[in-house]
C-alpha cells in the first residue's frame, strides 16, 4: 500500500512540474505565470486541473485564418461604404487611427444613439423593432436564458422566421450551460438559424471553456442595431439591475453587421457578404448630416493586439479634465490599473463605479485591494448601492465613450472575445454623464464603508490570496 502511495505521490509530482514548465515556456505576462505556478505548486492536484481547463494558452492555434477574415472584412465592407464630408474630431484621431490599425474598425458619421439603461426600456424596443423586421434579424448574445423573457423573445423571433425574415442566432455554449437543448432546438424548428460559440464537449473542453464569446450584439434589417451590457434574461427587467444598452442607427450599423457576420463565419463557416446586409443609410440622417461619430471594436484572444484595452489605457492617459467608468467587476491588469493611477496622480478626475455587493462573491472580494489602491493614488470609488450595476460604460472630458460588454477584469480584456462602440460626440459624452452622476448619486464613496477602506486582519489577508490569483479568474 505504502508503494502505491509512493507512487501516486511521485506521479502527481512530476505532472505537477509539468504543468509549472509548460506554464513558464508559454512566455505570458509574468504576473498570470506566477500566479499559476503558486497554484499548482501549492495545491498540485486542483491546480493541475484547473491548468488544463481554463490555463493553457490556445490562442496560437489559428482559428480563423487572417486570410478568410480579411477576404469577409474587404468584400462586406469596402466594396460597399461610401461616406462623403467625413470628418474626424482632430483630439480623437490617434484614437480612431489606432482601431483601423489594429483590426479594420472604421468609423462611421451619420449616427443616431438611443440610451437605455433598464431591461423595462430595453426589452420593449427590442420586440418592437424584431415585429417589424422584414428581411434579418441576427443576434449574437452571451446568455439567453429559456424563462419567462427569454421564450418571449424566443417566441417573436419563431414567428418572424415562420413569416420568411432570415434569423440568425449566435449562443455561447458556456453563457447558456444551464439552457436545455430543447430551447433553441425549437427554434431551430421553426426555422430560426441557431449556432453556438465553441461548444464545450469532451475531451475538447479544455481547449475552449476559457475563450468565451460574451458579445451583445443585435442587427435588423442593416438598419437598427443594438450594443451594450444586456443579454436576453428575466433578471434583466428587474429594479435592482441597473445596466446600459445603446439603440443605434446609421452607419455604425454597418460595424456591428460585419462583427455579426465575422462571427457566423466563424461558427457557421458560411461565408455573407451581399450587399443588402448593408442597405443605404436613412435619408433621414444623411440630409441632416449628422457628424455623431462611431466606431465599433472588437477585441478577442486570438486577435495580434488586446484592441478594446489598448483603446482604454489611451483614453485613460489622453483624459485632461476627467474619466468616468462603471464596470461590475474591477480586476485589471497591469497597463489598466498604471494608466489609472498615472491619471489620477495628474489631477485627473478619476471615479470608477462598481456595485455595492457583486453577485460574485469571490470576484467581490479580488477586487477590493484594486479599489483601494487606485483610491490611494487619488480616485473617487463610488459604490452603488440600489442593487447590481452590471453597467460597462466610460465618458471622458464630454468628448467620447465607449459602451459595450467589456468588463475592467482580466477575462475581458484578455480571454473574452468582446465587442464596444466607441462615440465622439459631446452630446452623446453629455448624455451618459448625467446617467453616470444619476447613478453616482446612488453611491456610497469608499472611503465611507470602514470596513472595506479599512479591512481587519483576516480579511485583508484574505483579499491578498483572491488578488494572487486573480489574473487567472
């Protein structure tokens, strides 16, 4: 028995040093190879596993091929975008230059936001807009949930399939884990289009279950799109979630069409490029010459450069007057958290909202130390009180935003293939800021909660172990 043991104990020993070698030749950021290698060396047998499933570096494997995308990328949006006295404000072109650098994002004038910071605003749009739909509907969502809302929504977009208007579905399989098959398998029926992202199957898993899509995207018709925090859930319509959704038509349309369709290639390996998926803008909004701005950026493990976090860290170090951000989870890695300090030790008028209690709770408690040294550094942390801020938004010097399902944590900003739109437009910064002061008044400062400002011995303690390894959440 004893040489069993012996045994066991030597086998663990050497897949555990396995596991540490693969870690440090993989080359990542020196904070996340620390991070894995204490885990596995101080608790080999969890660590080993959880290595396998959410630690191993699969974003050299090419998934989609550079040259597919950019034959999708040229046909569906060169060929057929035209825009005339475009101008970019001067102050955002290094900006705006440096997502058409990164990955073809243009920008588009001729824009029309709509905010929406509830599901009760949401949710009703959304089902009138799918109701009048008369050639697609596609969606590309993280949760959708089979409950009440969820077979509504479900239920609208059967019956626009059943009368010939083209649907398609993106799902990500680990977003709808607790989704029965059923679900969509009903509408698949009724002849909706239904794909998952990366579904997780055995013994594939572990080179998925940590690259998830948790894009909110919907496009109709070309013409109407929408961009946000929301995903197609009961909790969403509810007092105590407070969250942010853009309504957008003209041209920025166009940008989330060609993410969709990015996307369907890459789960449907269908290839759409006709150009009555990018109708001509309204009349309506070109005779009034609309100079609003936008530009959508999608960001994703496999792409060369981290899009949405560089475009974040440039913002944050360009701010002259002031940065406002409210993300629900705050983990951010290295460049996040030193531009922020940068700009608050600059006088720059840094407030970061997150919520009050998480509904993760040991997210909750990683964050708090990152709270607090940003506070240090002299940023106002506001924390909201009324329920939970699932909100991911930032205005800067009333000149931009940038909104979408883009998280100030780790997962987002490194292994989530995410999507955001960027605004420069004052009356749009203008807008948000006052949702942003809306919600501040809401708040509690930091500095007014002893207990987290201040944390006894064991918590703090505690917060030091979730922050170890919390480039790994």
């Amino acid at each position: 028995m004893g040489g069993l043991l012996y045994i066991g104990y030597a086998l663990m020993v050497i897949v555990a040093l396995a596991a540490i070698i693969h870690v440090l030749m993989d080359n990542r950021q020196p904070a996340k190879t620390m991070a894995w290698v204490l885990v596995i060396g101080f608790i080999p047998v969890i660590g080993v596993v959880f290595y396998l499933f959410f630690g191993i570096n699969h974003r050299k494997e090419r998934i989609i091929s550079q040259g597919q995308m950019d034959e999708l990328t040229k046909r569906s949006m060169l060929s057929f975008v035209g825009q005339h006295n475009f101008r970019v404000p001067e102050r955002q072109k290094p900006l705006v230059d440096l997502f058409v650098n990164q990955n073809l994002a243009l920008p588009f004038k001729d824009n029309r936001i709509d905010i929406m910071t509830d599901g009760y605003a949401f949710f009703p749009e959304l089902l009138k807009d799918i109701a009048e739909a008369t050639h697609h509907i596609h969606i590309n969502i993280y949760i959708f949930e089979d409950d009440a809302l969820g077979r509504l929504v479900a239920d609208a977009l059967m019956t626009k399939a059943r009368q010939g208007v083209k649907v398609r579905l993106i799902y990500d399989d680990v977003g709808c884990w607790r989704v029965g098959n059923r679900f969509f398998e009903q509408m698949r029926e009724a002849g909706v289009e239904v794909v998952p992202f990366l579904p997780v199957h055995f013994p594939s898993f572990t080179s998925k279950v940590n690259y998830r899509n948790h894009r909110k995207i919907i496009v109709i018709d070309g013409r109407i799109g929408y961009i946000g925090g929301m995903n197609i859930a009961r909790r969403y319509v509810s007092d105590k979630w407070r969250d942010t959704m853009l309504r957008v038509q003209g041209g920025v349309v166009y940008a989330l069409q060609r993410a969709f369709l990015v996307d369907w290639y890459f789960v449907d390996h269908t290839l759409i490029t006709d150009r009555i998926y990018y109708p001509p803008v309204s009349e309506e909004l070109t005779a009034k010459n609309h100079q609003l701005v936008a530009q959508v950026v999608t960001s994703g493990p496999i792409a060369r450069y981290p899009e949405i976090m560089q475009g974040f860290v440039r913002i944050i170090l360009a701010a002259r007057r002031y940065i406002y951000i409210e993300t629900p989870y705050f983990l951010p890695n290295e460049p996040i958290l030193f531009a922020l300090k940068t700009a608050a030790l600059a006088g720059v008028d840094v407030r970061l909202m997150c919520p009050l209690y998480s509904d993760a709770r040991f997210l909750d408690w990683a964050s708090r130390s990152y709270l607090r040294e940003i506070h240090e550094a002299g940023a106002k942390i506001y924390l909201y009180e009324p329920g939970f801020l699932h909100s991911k938004l930032l205005i800067s010097d009333d000149s931009l935003v940038s909104c979408g399902s883009t998280n100030v944590d780790f997962r987002s900003l490194e292994n989530n293939f995410e999507a955001n739109v960027f605004v420069y437009d004052e009356g749009t910064a203008l807008r948000l800021k006052k949702i942003f002061l809306d919600d501040q008044s809401q708040a509690v400062l930091l500095s007014d909660v002893p207990n987290r400002l201040h944390p006894k011995f064991y918590a703090r303690l505690w917060e030091s172990f979730t922050r170890l390894v919390s480039p790994l959440l």
